[in-house]
C-alpha cells in the first residue's frame, strides 16, 4: 500500500521552502516573540526612526573601527616589512610571499566553521571573542624568530578574520532593512621609532596593532547586540519596534537549524554566483596589491 509523503517532504524535493500550516518550533526565528508582540503595536514613523538611531549609534561604531582594524591588521605584515621584518624572521626567497597567502588559506578555512558557529550562538559575543583571539595573535607576532613561526601566526590570523565579512552581512540582516544595508555596509597610523626597550619598529607594529585590535574586541564583546529580543539598550517597545522594521525584509531574523532546502535555493538563484564572482574578482587584486 502507497504510503502518503509528507507535504513538506515533497516540496524539499523539488527544493522548495515547506508549506506548513503551523510552523514547527525549529522553524521560528530567535526573536520571533518579539515579532510576534509587535504585530499588536501600531509602528509610527517617528517611532522607528528613533530606534534607526539608536541602532546606528550603538552598532556602526563597532563595526566601522572592527573592519578597518580588520583590514590594518592582515596588512601590518607589509608595514612591518620597512622595518626589518625580513632580517628580524630570517625571510629568505619567496618566503614573504607566502605569508601573503597563508594568511589567505586561513581566511577560507574559517568561512563555513564561522558561518556554522555564528547560526548556533550568540553572534554579537561570537565577533567580539574573535576580534579579541585576533588581537592576542597579532601580540605575539613579535615572538616569531623564523619562517615556520610566522607562517603559523599569519594562519591563525587569517583564521579568526576570517569570521568579519559573514558576521557583518549577518548582522546587516539581523537590524537593518534591505533599504539600509548597502550604505551601512559601504560605510564599513603611527610609527614610533627604536626605544631602548630592544624591540625592533617592525615588533612595534605588531604590538601596536594588537593593542588597538584587543581593546576593540572586548568592546565589541561588551557592547555589540545579538538579537532584537535581548538587546539590552532598547526599552521591550523598541525591542518590538526593531523586530516590526525588519520583517518586510521576509527574510527572518536568526535561525539556529539547518535547512538543506535553503542551500539548493541559494545555489538556484542567480545572485548567489553573481556575488561570487564579485567577491573573487575583488580578492585576486586585492591579494596582489596588498603583499608588496
């Protein structure tokens, strides 16, 4: 006897979202009570107007000074080559070449990890305790003596940047309408000469860097929100008020499970390798600009 499929089964198959009358528990975003409350709250222009600010005022700070560290950071490697980085590492041949693109191999190693690990926790804490791993990595750069050494640190450092560029789009997502996100995703130095502390002006740049970096991660890691419903600087109506905004997005807020309909959806659309190509066309001379 035929044995009648499960509707929601049949539309994955053909890699469509499931149909269901009354979503399943998994299915509901993590600030969906928050929607959910708003739907009773009239949403005024001048209401969400002043949480636009708010917002703004409390999460573009952070991201700004995180992706400009971000980008001074993995290029500290090109300062610090004026100063003796060379000499200090003994660098030889191509060496310094590869550290170029080490750091590279750690940047795509940690894409599908940190896009995994930013679906299941907090994200805001997530950002914040890899800006401030980044920052202790930077640190000890100065102690490397030798290629195998730095090699290993560019690495890791790639491998905690690494998390930025998906985090960032994620959190666009999260506070912002689609109307909101390109220019807030748009919107994204000093030399002190040898001291008689012994360290060389290339380590100087390292620590200076990893300083600022650390200082910026405990910031974000204090500060930078994870979800509309447990935003602490916004009183429970602007908490129902930012949940109201960005649900003419309909592309929900957080979801912590996986759903294999939506990867065939996204490699279907279009978009998706348009912005590959974008993205690609930018690293290759970016790479090459930014290693000499």
């Amino acid at each position: 006897m035929d044995v009648p499929k499960d509707p929601s089964q049949s539309q994955n198959d053909t890699g469509l979202a499931p149909t269901l009358s009354s979503p399943a528990p998994q299915d509901l975003d993590d600030s969906y009570s928050v929607y959910k409350e708003s739907l009773e709250t009239a949403l005024s222009a001048s209401d969400a107007k002043n949480v636009l600010r708010k917002l703004d005022l409390r999460i573009m700070p952070i991201l700004f000074v995180t992706y400009m560290l971000q980008y001074l950071d993995k290029n500290s490697i090109n300062f610090a080559s004026v100063y003796g980085l060379a000499g200090g590492t003994g660098l030889k041949g191509q060496d310094y070449s590869w550290l170029g693109s080490i750091f590279y191999f750690g940047y795509q190693v940690a894409q599908y990890p940190a896009g995994y690990a930013m679906q299941r926790l907090s994200i805001g804490k997530f950002l914040g305790s890899a800006t401030v791993v980044w920052g202790a990595i930077l640190l000890t750069t100065p102690a490397c003596s030798n290629f195998a050494g730095i090699a290993t640190n560019r690495f890791m450092l790639g491998l905690t940047e690494g998390t930025v560029n998906p985090g960032f789009i994620l959190m666009m997502g999260i506070w912002y309408t689609s109307a909101e996100q390109p220019l807030r995703l748009e919107a994204s130095l000093a030399m002190p000469s040898d001291t008689e502390s012994g360290l060389a002006q290339w380590q100087w740049i390292f620590i200076i860097f990893g300083i600022i970096s650390f200082t910026c991660g405990v910031w974000a890691l204090l500060f930078l929100p994870d979800l509309p419903s447990s935003a602490r600087f916004l009183s429970p109506q602007e908490r129902a008020v930012a949940g109201q905004r960005v649900a003419a997005n309909r592309q929900g807020v957080k979801n912590r499970h996986f759903k294999m309909y939506q990867v065939r959806q996204a490699a279907r659309d279009p978009k998706t390798w348009m912005l590959f190509g974008i993205a690609l066309g930018g690293s290759i001379p970016n790479s090459a600009s930014t290693s000499v």
